[in-house]
C-alpha cells in the first residue's frame, strides 16, 4: 500500500504543477492515522513558539509548544538517551541570543542558556552521534569571526571553542565518520545591525569540513559563483551531500535564475543545472534527501520544492505558496508553506493542512510518538 | 532632546505639538533628501551634542577625582557622600540618558565605529572591570589594551556606585570617562559631516531604509534587550541601570530618542519623523497607526517600573505592537528590507 502509494506520488511530482492541482483538491485536513508529530518553531500571533504539532489535526488544535522570547530557527530532538525522551533543543534566529532545552511532549521549558560573553548563536546545532555533544555554529561579536562551539547537551553550557572555517557559519552536519560539515554562508552580521548583510561585495561562502577531535580544517570548497551563500546541508544513504544557498546578486537576474542547490563530489562543490525558464528567485530556505527520491529544497520566494536526483538530475517541481520547513522521516515526509499550510505524506497517506495566523518557521523534524 | 531641538530650530511660532498634527489635512510629500537632512539636523545632531556635552561635563568632573579624602570620610556621617562623588553621579546620570537617546536608533557613525561596544558595553562585567582597575591603565594609550567589556559607561556606573570607590577605581573612571567623551566629539563631528553632503534622493534613499530598520532594531533592543529580559531572569541586578537606580530613566530616554526619531520632536514640525514620510505618501492610515502604537507605548514605558510587573508587561507589549507597525505596515508599504525584520527566513 505504502510502496504504491509512494509511486503514484512519485509520477505526479514529475508532472510539476498537476501536484499543486492535486493538493488543491484534497480535503482540508485529510484523515491521517499517525503516530508522526512534527517538532518546529512557529509564529502564532505575535508570540514565537517551539514544540510539536501531530499531523492529520487541525494545527490549532494539536499544537503544544514552549513560549520563546524571540524566533527560533533550528528545533532537533535530543539523541535517545535514558532521561531524554522527549525532550528537544530550540536555538534562536541569528543573531541568537538562546538555546533552550525543553520536554517536547509536555511543553516544558527545562533549560534556558544565555550566550556568553560577545558570542551569538546562528540558528542552527547538531549532535555528535553518541549524543553527548552538542555543537552550535556561533559568531564572534567583537570580530565577526564564524566559531564551533561544543557544549554539554544536558546543561548546555560550553566546553570549547574553534574557528568554522569561515564567517557567517549556518547550518551544520555531524557526519558518519564523525567529521563536522559546516556551511560557511560567507556574509557578516553584527548584533548591533540585526541581520543587516555588512558585507554583501566581499562576501566568501564555503563549505568547510572540520576534525571534530581537533578542530581542525580538513577540507574547504567554494562555488565559482561568489554571490551564492551557502547555508544548509543534506546527505544521502549513499554519502551524497547536497548544499542550499541564498542568492547575493546585485543584478536582479543573476539572483534570481541563480541555481540555489549544489552538488559535492571528487571534484568539488557544483551547483545543479535548472530546467530552462526556471526561476528559484534566490532563496532556498531548507534542503532534504528522501529515501528513493533524491534531494527536495524549498524555493520559497518561488514557491516551489525542487528535486534532484543524488547525482543532479533534475526530477520536477512541486508549488507550494512560500515553501519552507522540509522534515523527514523513512518515507515520511512534510514540507510547510504560507500562511500556516503543510503538506506532504504521512503514513502513506498524502496530507494537507493550513491554519490561518500561524507561520512556521524554517525547519522541522518528523518523530515517532 | 526635545527642547534642544526646538532650539535650533528657532521654534517657529507655527508650531504644533504631534497630536495637533495629526489632524492637518494635507500633508507635503517628502523626499527622501530631506527626511535625511531634517533628521540630521533636528534628531541626531542634537542628540549628538548633547551626549558630547554632558560626557565632557563628566570627564571634566571626574578629572577631579571621586574619591573622599581621608580627613573628610572620618568627619562626615557614613551616608553622607563626598561630593565629589555626588556631582560625579549626577554628570554621570545626565551622560546616560544623553547617550540613551541618541543610541536609542543607532545609525551612521554609531555603526560604523561600533560606538556602543565603547561607551555602552552591557551588561557590565564586574571582574572584568575590577581586573582593569588592578591592571591600572596610565592613559587612552594603555586603555585600547582593555577590552569592550571593561568600558564605558556601564563601568564607570559600577565603579561610581561602590560604598566609597578608592581613589585607583576613581581613576579607571576618570580614563573611561576620557574615552566616552572623545568617542561623543568623534560621533558628533561626523554627524555634522553627515548634515553638509548634498543629499540626493538617490543618496538619501538607502539611508533613509537602512535608518528605519535600525529603527525596528531599536524598538527590538528596548522591548527584549532592557526590559523583557531583565524580567524573565528575575534578579533585580538585571535591570539596566539598576547600580545607580536609573532603570526607568533609562527606558523613557531610550524611548524619547525612538518616538523623536518615529514622530518628530515634540514642537518642530520642520522634521516629522517617520510618520509624516508615510503621510506624505498618503499612507495615511499607516501613519496613524504608528502614532497611535507609538502615543500608547509612550505611555506605557512612562509607567513601566521594575516593582510592578503588570506594567512590564504593558510596556513590552506597546513596544512590540509599535515594532510591529513600523516593520509589517510602515517598512513593508516602502518596500524597505529590514534587518532586524522577524519576517524573513534564513
């Protein structure tokens, strides 16, 4: 049922826009047997939110969260661990000023972090694979410099410190081999200038690969484009790695046609070819690999999830209003949009939702319950 | 500020206060040159000169020291300050809230120097100030070797508000309050800079955008940054000010230098603020929502006092509800990208 189901998906995705028409068509909030709920951060009114939301209800119904001060960006999963089930880590929207540590199921804030001195967070973190390290991609107040911090996942305070390779660190990897891909975006902000780009002429992305033991960088790579930022990263089975990036052009046309999703091999970091007439408008705001159907990053000023096979062939198009958060899990998956809306496939079963007054945020994560 | 402005402009006898404003019919267009030039002249260079005279005033009273002789702590009661002290407390106060309203947006050279980690580095870091006066710097030469952290005014707030500071910690305070006041003449003097350039629209317009999302910065920084943090950590040391007990002084200064640069100064109607560049555009209806948020945070911060958490509350709620009309109704209508904006993605 799941495998047909998949493929029936799978062919109307490579009709492009006969998705959209298809979602259009289904009930506002098709009945969905799942035992999935979708950790994020979210905007209701004016208030910022962390928490959980179970697909198939209506989001204002089945949202339980933890008031933030500010926007989260990033919200993961404590790794499993004796004492840690349920329990998640919100980190706050560049310029970050917090990390929290909360009980995802009960809506519980259990520890709040302040950064220390002069350092800000970037909006994202990962995970060692044992669970026991937290790392966050920071910046350096007083010099703009990119940093790795480590920290205790529990009391989330800091152990230690090391460049990122770059400036503008944003999302990060812990890799399978225990090596940390970080996504230099390459553009300076300063706490006291918001998110204000301060260096957009000179800016220098890079994809940078870090010894998690020492610190050290193993390895660096570059587009050729200078204007691409490079901001957020996925990896295939396979050991495929696909990056996401923002568009800096000044030249209206380069930004927009600008490919947005590169691809890393032998040869170094390449951004994927778009079909002709395609136009991501410069922005991808999440990339994502499904098992047996590729990369998917949202183009959210386009409108569009875009898919690409592990080696960049260019799969099809999906629309979906201001397409944000992509969540995975297994054959899982969710993707957000405007105005409150998701869809994707849960259980099986293609799912679509809206709920008016609500804005989730960039990320998200697919759990069991 | 307000009457500083008034000032120099020469209070024209047409003058009217916002509220009467507000009630004109017709309003000209204004171009982005001259929302520049007249926010120059009637905001940030007076604001400036303000905060470059009373940081001089300190600097020259602290030149004098702040210490109580010896002779004069034994024959005076404990309570009783030396007045050295006292008059130094007092400048101190007056270069605060100076400060506060011109930082309150911080534009042009307050960026570009980064001013605020020189005169407002906060929250204050006692060891790392009492390792600099132990390191006893000699002069400006030797203070650049202190970091951000050990400086400003918020050091020498801690280190004048001791028991009975000694003459070592006077001394530190004195050098701070050298480098405050240079670091004013040096933002003044580019203000000034700023107001002689021919500005054209084509000039004018990126600054006027970069100025109104440092503005929604602005707004950001009073709700969160000094009122609604301070609130959730519950200790009373986390209020800003909170040594000298200038906390609510503090909040109305920042919010007077952010409802002058928003609204216009209170009786020159020569530069009406962000308000009067949306009427001319005939956003009308935006612009009166800005002075509406803008009269009830006014309000609100008035009466906003660390005792009483209910008016915390109001006054960070007015402070958003402002933060939000400016940036999703006034900064979206000009189609300005602001960087503090919690609209975007990253």
């Amino acid at each position: 049922m799941v495998i047909d189901m998949l493929d029936q998906q799978r062919r109307t995705w490579l009709l492009g826009s006969a998705v959209a028409l298809l979602a259009s068509q289904l009930p506002a909030h098709a009945a969905v047997s799942t035992h999935t709920a979708l950790l994020t951060a979210w905007v209701a009114g004016d208030q910022a939110m962390a928490g959980l939301w179970q697909p198939g209800h209506t989001p204002g119904n089945a949202l339980r969260g933890v008031p933030l001060p500010n926007r989260a960006h990033e919200v993961l999963a404590l790794p499993g661990a004796a004492g840690r089930a349920g329990q998640a880590l919100a980190v706050a929207r560049r310029p970050g000023e917090f990390l929290l540590r909360f009980d995802a199921r009960r809506a519980q804030a259990l520890q709040w972090h302040e950064m220390e001195l002069d350092r800000f967070l970037c909006g994202h973190a990962a995970f060692s694979a044992d669970g026991q390290t937290l790392y966050t991609p920071e910046f350096d107040a007083e010099s703009g410099a990119g940093l790795i911090v480590e920290r205790d996942p529990i009391s989330l305070r800091k152990r230690r410190e090391y460049g990122s390779g770059g400036i503008g660190p944003h999302a990060m990897m812990v890799e399978p081999e225990g090596t940390l891909l970080v996504a230099n975006g390459g553009l300076l902000i300063l706490p006291e200038t918001g998110r204000r780009k301060l260096n957009r002429e000179h800016m220098a992305s890079n994809l940078t690969r870090l010894d998690a033991k020492t610190g050290r960088v193993l390895d660096t790579w570059r587009v050729d484009d200078p204007f691409l930022s490079l901001r957020h990263i996925a990896r295939a089975p396979d050991g495929s790695i696909a990056v996401a990036s923002q568009a800096e052009h000044s030249d209206d046309a380069a930004r927009r046609a600008a490919p947005l999703v590169s691809l890393l091999d032998d040869q170094g970091l390449h951004p994927v070819t778009l079909p002709p007439g395609l136009l991501l408008e410069g922005y991808a705001g999440d990339i994502a690999h499904l098992s047996g159907r590729g990369f998917v990053a949202s183009a959210t000023r386009a409108g569009v999830l875009a898919w690409w096979s592990e080696d960049g062939r260019w799969l099809g198009q999906q629309s979906l209003a201001k397409a944000s958060a992509i969540a995975v899990r297994g054959p899982q998956w969710l993707a957000s949009g405007d105005a409150g809306s998701v869809y994707g496939v849960i259980g099986g079963t293609p799912l679509q939702s809206r709920a008016s007054g609500l804005h989730w945020d960039n990320h998200g994560e697919l759990l069991a319950t | 500020m307000a009457a500083s402005a008034a000032a120099l402009a020469g209070t024209p006898g047409w003058a009217q206060s916002r509220r009467q404003r507000k009630q004109r019919a017709a309003w000209p267009y204004v171009y982005p040159s001259d929302f520049v030039r007249n926010a120059l002249q009637l905001h940030f260079v007076p604001a400036a000169q303000a905060f470059a005279n009373t940081s001089a005033a300190l600097r020259d009273q602290l030149a004098q020291g702040c210490a109580a002789s010896p002779t004069a702590s034994l024959a005076s009661s404990p309570a009783a300050l030396p007045a050295a002290l006292s008059a130094a407390r007092e400048r101190w106060l007056a270069a605060l809230l100076d400060w506060e309203r011109l930082a309150a947006v911080a534009v042009g050279p307050l960026i570009e120097r980064r001013s605020a980690r020189t005169v407002d580095f906060w929250p204050t870091r006692p060891a790392m100030v009492n390792a600099a006066v132990a390191a006893a710097p000699a002069d400006l030469v030797a203070l650049e070797r202190i970091g951000a952290p050990a400086k400003g005014l918020p050091a020498i707030e801690y280190l004048l508000w001791q028991a009975q500071p000694d003459a070592v910690q006077c001394s530190y305070a004195a050098l701070l309050a050298q480098e405050c006041a240079a670091e004013a003449q040096t933002i003044l003097a580019a203000f000034q800079a700023l107001t002689q350039r021919e500005w054209t629209t084509d000039t004018a317009l990126p600054v006027l955008q970069d100025w109104i999302g440092q503005a929604v910065g602005g707004l950001e920084q009073l709700r969160w940054k000094k009122i609604g943090k301070p609130a959730r950590g519950g200790r009373k040391t986390d209020w800003p000010r909170f040594a000298s007990g200038a906390t609510r002084a503090s909040w109305q200064a920042t919010w007077d230098g952010l409802e002058n640069f928003l609204r216009g100064p209170e009786t020159d109607e020569t530069y009406s603020g962000v308000t009067g560049l949306l009427r001319g555009r005939g956003d009308l209806a935006i612009a009166d929502a800005l002075d509406a948020a803008a009269e009830r945070a006014h309000a609100s911060v008035l009466a906003a006092d660390p005792a009483k958490p209910a008016t915390i509350a109001t006054a960070q709620k007015a402070v958003a509800q402002t933060k939000s009309v400016l940036e999703d109704k006034a900064a979206a209508a000009m189609q300005i990208m602001v960087g503090f904006s919690d609209a975007d993605g990253d």
